[in-house]
C-alpha cells in the first residue's frame, strides 16, 4: 500500500534532493500517535545534502527579483534527452485521462493534479492536492514507492508551472 502520507514525504524528500532514489529510505512510516508526522530513517543520514533550508513554498517560483539566483538554477539544470514526441492530440487525450481520474477534482472542483505518463502516452500515476506542488510531489512519491522506473516519462498538471516545479520535474 502507498498511502497518500508517504507518498507526499517521498516525493518531497526526493524533489528536494533529500534522497537520490527509494533505496536510500530503510524505513517509513505514519506516526501512530499523530498521523500527521512521517517518521523517516535513512539508510546513510550522513549523505543527505540539503539544498535549500527555506521550505516553506510560496505562490511565485521562491526566486523573484534575484535575477542571478533564477541564472544559478536555471544554469544547473540537467539536460533533458528528447525521448518523448507528442503531438497535441495526444497532450489533450493525456489532459483528459488525467481529468477522469481526479476524484477529488470531481467531488469539490478544488483540487489540482499531477500525473506521469511514458512515451506511449499512458498515464502511470495520478495525485490530487489543494497545492500544486504537493500534487507533483505525491505523484513523484507514488512513482517511487512502487519503484515505477521514469526513464523516458513526462510531467502533466492541472495548473501553471512555476521555475520550482520545472526543477522538481
């Protein structure tokens, strides 16, 4: 089971840079005695490098006005291989897929979503979230923990992007 909790703690450790990939967690797990609190142990918490200390995310790329902080990031991006060519029917039939499977979206009309598709443009996860970039960490998260390989995969989301975003993806 991958309950939404741990999705979102292993989505975000990752994005962050927290940990390089699933192996890297010995143990996860809900905190009994308050279930908002996810207890993690990894395997070498020696290594952990922490990118950023300010987590708290706000409605902007974290990065405005400080033009040489938005050329720091932007300049160490790692190159994406073009291993996905879709045609724009195919990103609206994506765009379609993801919207049938957002039950939370459905119920309250409030919800954004994040899915990751391959390269036969087939969705292999979705997540729901009120924040966006929560919704891209779970569906990353979900990803990890059924040790989904994303070689070659996409990002769709229901919302705008922003530069942090693009670094997560």
């Amino acid at each position: 089971e991958d309950p939404e909790v741990l999705a979102l703690a292993a989505g975000f450790m990752f994005t962050e840079g927290l940990i390089g990939g699933i192996d890297e967690i010995a143990k996860m797990e809900i905190c009994a005695s308050d279930p908002s609190i996810v207890q993690v142990q990894l395997v070498d918490p020696a290594a952990v490098e922490v990118r950023r200390k300010d987590v708290v995310m706000g409605s902007s790329c974290g990065v405005c006005g400080e033009r040489e902080a938005v050329e720091n990031i932007v300049g160490n991006l790692s190159p994406v291989a073009h291993t996905i060519r879709l045609s724009s029917d195919q990103f609206s039939q994506l765009m379609d897929a993801m919207r049938e499977l957002q039950q939370v979206f459905g119920m309250t009309g409030g919800a954004h979503a994040a899915a990751v598709f391959d390269r036969y443009a087939r969705i292999l996860a979705v997540a729901e979230d009120l924040g966006r970039h929560n919704a891209l960490d779970k569906v990353i998260g979900k990803c990890l923990l059924t040790r989904t390989d994303l070689s070659g995969c996409g990002v769709l989301l229901s919302s705008r992007m922003s530069l942090e975003m693009i670094t997560k993806a």
